[in-house]
C-alpha cells in the first residue's frame, strides 16, 4: 500500500507539472562520424531547437479574452474565463492554472534541448581538408550554439511568464525523470527567480562574439535576436523595480514567505536605474524605429518596429468572426473596447478628453489612435458606416453573443479587408516586443531614477509623433506629473497588446482602477441626431490578493508538493 501511495503520488505531481520529462529518446542523437549520419543528427538537432518555439502563446486565439477585459480595456460579451475574475468570484478552487502547466512544459522541452544525453560529434567535418567541407563544419557549429542560445531566451521568457503571475516558481533546469525526488522541489525566491532570468538574458547578449545575431535572412524572420533578447531583459528589469515587487507591507503584511513574492532589501534607485540601461540598450542597437503606419500592429511580420513577434500558424479568420461588428454577416463583436478606455485618448489638440464639452460630437479630433484602435458609432468598416445606435444595424442585438457590450468594437489587429461571405482569410501577427514599448519602459524608469532627465520626454513623445499620428508633444518635467502622462501613453500606444492588465498589478494601481465600474455608451438616434449616454455595463472586484495568481488547491493538496500559497488566498 504505502509504494502504491508513492506511485500516486508521483503520478499526480508529473501530470501537475506538465509531463516535464520527455522523451529520453528525443534527446539521443545518433553518435556515428560519418558524415551523412553527422548530417542526419544536424537535422534532429536543428528541427528540436526550431520546434521551441511552437510553445510562444498565442494570445489572439485565447490570452487577450483573458487579459484584456479583466483589466478595464474591454468587456468580453461571450463571459469569458475573466469574468470570475471582475466579479470576485476567482478562488484557489475555481482556477485551473492550465498556464502554469503549459509553460513548464515547455521550460521541459527546452531543459532537454539543452542538456543532451550526447553533444554532436562534427569532427567528420572538422577533420576534411575540403573548404566545402570547412564550411559545412563552421555553419553547423555556429547554428548549433546559436540554436542553445535562443533556447535559453526562450527558457527566460517562459519563467517570467510565470513570475508575472506566482511570484517565486520552482527554477528546475535539468530534465526530470521517473527518478526525480519531486518532494524535494520548492519554490525559489522571487529574488533568485528574476536573477535567473536576467542571468539566461546576459548569457545570450554581452559577449559580442558569441551572442545572438542582430538579424536573420527572411527564411528564419521570428526567431530570437540580440534585441529580443535585450527588450525581454527591459520588460523583466521594469517589472523588478515596480511598486507590486517592492511594497509586500502595503497590501500583505504579515505574510509568512516574503520572499517569494517580494524583493527584500533591494534599493529602487538601483533596480530603476537598471531598467532605464536595459531599456536604453535596445534602443542603442539603433535598429528599430517607429513604423510609419501605427494601423499595421498586428497585420505585419516585418517592419522597423518589431522587435520580436509571433506569426500565427497559417492564414485564419476567426478572429474577425469573433470581433467584427455586429450587423456584419454572422460576426459576433466580442470583445468590445470600453469607454474607460476610450475616454483616455486625448483630443487632437493635446487636452484631455471632456463629455461637457466634447460630448456632442466625441469622436471627432481626438488622437488618430482611437480610429486605429476601436470601432465607434459613425466609423466605416468596409466602405459603411456603422450605426452602434439602440435598433441601429450595429448596436445591441437580441442574444449575448450577437451584441455590443459596451457600444464598442476592437478594431486593432482585425484584418478589416478581409470577405468573410466568401471565407477569405490572411496571416496574423502577434507582437511580444516592439521599440515603442521599450521607449515608454525607458521613459518610465528614468523618471523614476532620474526625475527632469530630458530623455524623458525625448522618449516618451517618440510614440506620439510618428506619422500619422503627430499629436503634441508631453511637455510636463514634474516627475509626478510626468509619470501620469508616461502611464496613460502605455494605455494608449500599448492597448489591447497585453499590458494593461500587469501594469496596473505592478503599479498597485489596480486596486483603485479596477474596483470601479466598467462603463460604456448608450447611443440612440433622435431627430436626426444621434445622442450619447454614458452607462455602467459592468461592476468590477479588485481584492488585494488578486495580484497573484493563486496556485491551484488541486496543485497544492497534492501530497509530495508542500508549496506556501500566495499572500490573502487562503484567508
């Protein structure tokens, strides 16, 4: 009985865990120094290393239905796995943490790659007097290394998925076996978690010689660079020296494992100061640059700003079917931006956006992102104006999944050319990394490390001045003033990118912005005029403890995992 309660025991943890353990037959090449063989486990080796990156998430087939309407961005009509979240609802029972075995599964797969049962032996190349040959030896020697290199970047991003969302995680970084004493793995320190990123990050970038490359040629576009690389260290650096990793008494005080989800005695002017340089490193690599065109977020695979991105697999329609405005065809508008959002984009002329004095005609100059981003009353959507009115061919329908939740539609990342009568499709993009967030990360440390800093401003009106946007320049060197500016040009510039949702959490703002209401607009049309009202469609829940994810009570009751719960979960 007592082995049968070890084997169950073991059981539960591997299916917990992901199935972290492959294979060991995935990791055995085929030791034989001819060169054919040679060439054979090259091909193995390569298509393994290439394969990781088929775990990127794909955020426009699942993750922005999450992050984006538990933030105050959207409302998703469908109900979607956020609303336990807006309604408080979102418990250690309830959540299942599918993420959290879908990402150690993939950090698996990747400690795997790296640490091989047997190295490639390319001495039947190394040794041949040929130059043909010589070359052979050096390209595979150099794509090997780089191959461990991008594997260890993908590793890092992995983990601070992860971190994001529990705070200290358990850093394992050698494949798992049947043999493993699972007991024996605990949580790391928040600390030692993001140094471990940092450190995988480095290895990849300081030596100069052997780093990652710069570029690839077109056939190889979307795997890791140097500025990958380097923009995922500024993402993590920003995040570590964020109030949410810094202020564990301000929200959880008394909470027994400190250290797992908070940065004990690390001086901010020091963490900030580190994330104003990684930022200030992407940005010194002087390759990218704002795209003229801020409407080909998300419908572009290669432009000077895209720094890292994921090309959704083949070409797709569903989630024009999903979001396009109701009215048209069989779409169902899911995701619906909310006036929260919308009220944030300023005027044209640089003031604020203000209902007593703009309401008549609201969407009439204001910042060009706004027609970028989100369907309003009287936008065209293909050649027609749409009508978002109560009765009006775009406004609320009769069932849920035919309606607007908030008299808005998304707009950003929607292929609006595209003919769903005759079910033509196009290619997707989703973008993890561009250069106009690493201008507002850097923006944003700096006014923290260096208030009056005049590349504060630089920066930040970098993402307001490309063409076709050209709003105003921010003129305010008040660092409080400042930091509300940089913090609402992230809503903007960044919306439905994935962002919101962790900024308000590391700025410990959500507890104020997400317990308000969502709001949104009535529109009707009277004497042919139409008439705005706004409306509450949603309450909203913050609790403190919602700035963790909690582990799962199925993961934590699991005998032979003796994890502490995150702060306020279990009270």
């Amino acid at each position: 009985m007592k082995n049968m309660k070890n084997m169950k025991k073991m059981l539960g943890f591997l299916f917990i865990m992901g199935a972290l353990s492959s294979c060991d037959l995935e990791r055995q090449y085929i030791t034989f120094n001819t060169k054919e063989k040679v060439d054979k486990e090259y091909e193995l080796f390569h298509n393994m290393g290439i394969g990781l990156y088929g775990n990127l998430p794909t955020p426009l087939d699942g993750q922005i239905y999450f992050d984006s309407p538990a933030s105050d961005e959207s409302n998703d009509v469908w109900i979607g796995a956020s609303q336990s979240v807006n309604n408080g609802s979102w418990n250690e029972y309830s959540w299942d943490g599918q993420e959290f075995q879908s990402l150690y599964n993939s950090i698996g797969r990747i400690n795997d790659f790296l640490n091989p049962i047997a190295e490639i032996d390319l001495d039947a190349w190394k040794l041949s007097p040929l130059e043909s040959d010589q070359l052979k030896y050096t390209t595979y020697k150099y794509e090997i290394a780089n191959l461990k290199r991008e594997a260890r970047f993908l590793r890092a991003f992995f983990y601070f998925e992860l971190v994001k969302r529990y705070g200290g995680v358990p850093l394992i970084k050698e494949p798992l076996t049947t043999s493993t004493d699972f007991s024996g793995i605990k949580r790391n320190t928040l600390n030692e978690c993001f140094q471990f990123i940092v450190d995988e990050l480095d290895s990849t970038t300081q030596d100069e010689v052997n780093c990652l490359p710069l570029a690839y040629d077109e056939i190889n576009s979307g795997r890791a660079t140097k500025g990958a690389a380097l923009a995922l260290k500024s993402r993590v650096t920003l995040y570590m020296a964020s109030d949410l990793y810094n202020s564990l008494d301000q929200w959880a005080p008394g909470y027994e494992h400190p250290e797992l989800v908070s940065l004990i005695g690390k001086d901010r002017k020091t963490l900030w100061k580190n994330a104003a340089d990684a930022a200030k490193k992407v940005i010194d690599l002087g390759v990218y640059t704002p795209a003229s065109d801020y409407n080909i977020i998300g419908k572009s695979f290669t432009n000077s700003e895209l720094i890292f991105v994921r090309r959704m697999m083949g070409q797709s329609n569903n989630f024009e079917w999903e979001n396009c405005p109701r009215g048209y065809l069989t779409a169902r508008g899911r995701l619906n931006p909310s006036q929260n959002l919308v009220d944030a984009y300023e005027m044209k002329n640089g003031s604020k956006f203000n209902w007593a004095t703009n309401g008549e005609d609201p969407y009439s100059n204001r910042d060009p992102r706004l027609d970028m981003t989100v369907y309003h009353n009287e936008s065209v959507f293909q050649n027609t104006q749409l009508d978002i009115s109560v009765g009006g061919a775009n406004g609320a329908g009769p069932t849920l999944d035919h309606t607007t939740g908030t008299g808005y539609y998304i707009k950003k990342f929607i292929d609006s050319g595209l003919d769903l009568s005759q079910n033509k499709s196009s290619y997707h993009t989703w973008c993890f990394f561009r250069i106009s967030e690493i201008y507002l990360n850097y923006a944003e440390a700096l006014n923290e490390y260096d208030p009056g800093n005049p590349d504060i401003l630089t920066y930040v009106n970098k993402t307001r001045q490309r063409t076709g946007v050209n709003m105003p320049t921010i003129k305010e060197t008040d660092q409080v003033a400042a930091r509300e500016r940089i913090r609402t040009e992230r809503q903007i510039e960044l919306a439905f990118e994935g962002h919101r949702f962790w900024d308000l959490r590391r700025w410990m703002t959500a507890v104020d912005v997400l317990n308000k209401p969502l709001r949104g607009v009535n529109i009707s049309y009277e004497d042919y005029t139409y008439q705005y009202t706004l409306v509450e469609t949603e309450p909203r829940i913050f609790l403190p403890k919602m700035y963790f994810h909690p582990f799962p009570k199925s993961l934590l009751v699991t005998e032979g995992v003796d994890w502490p719960q995150n702060p306020l979960w279990e009270k």
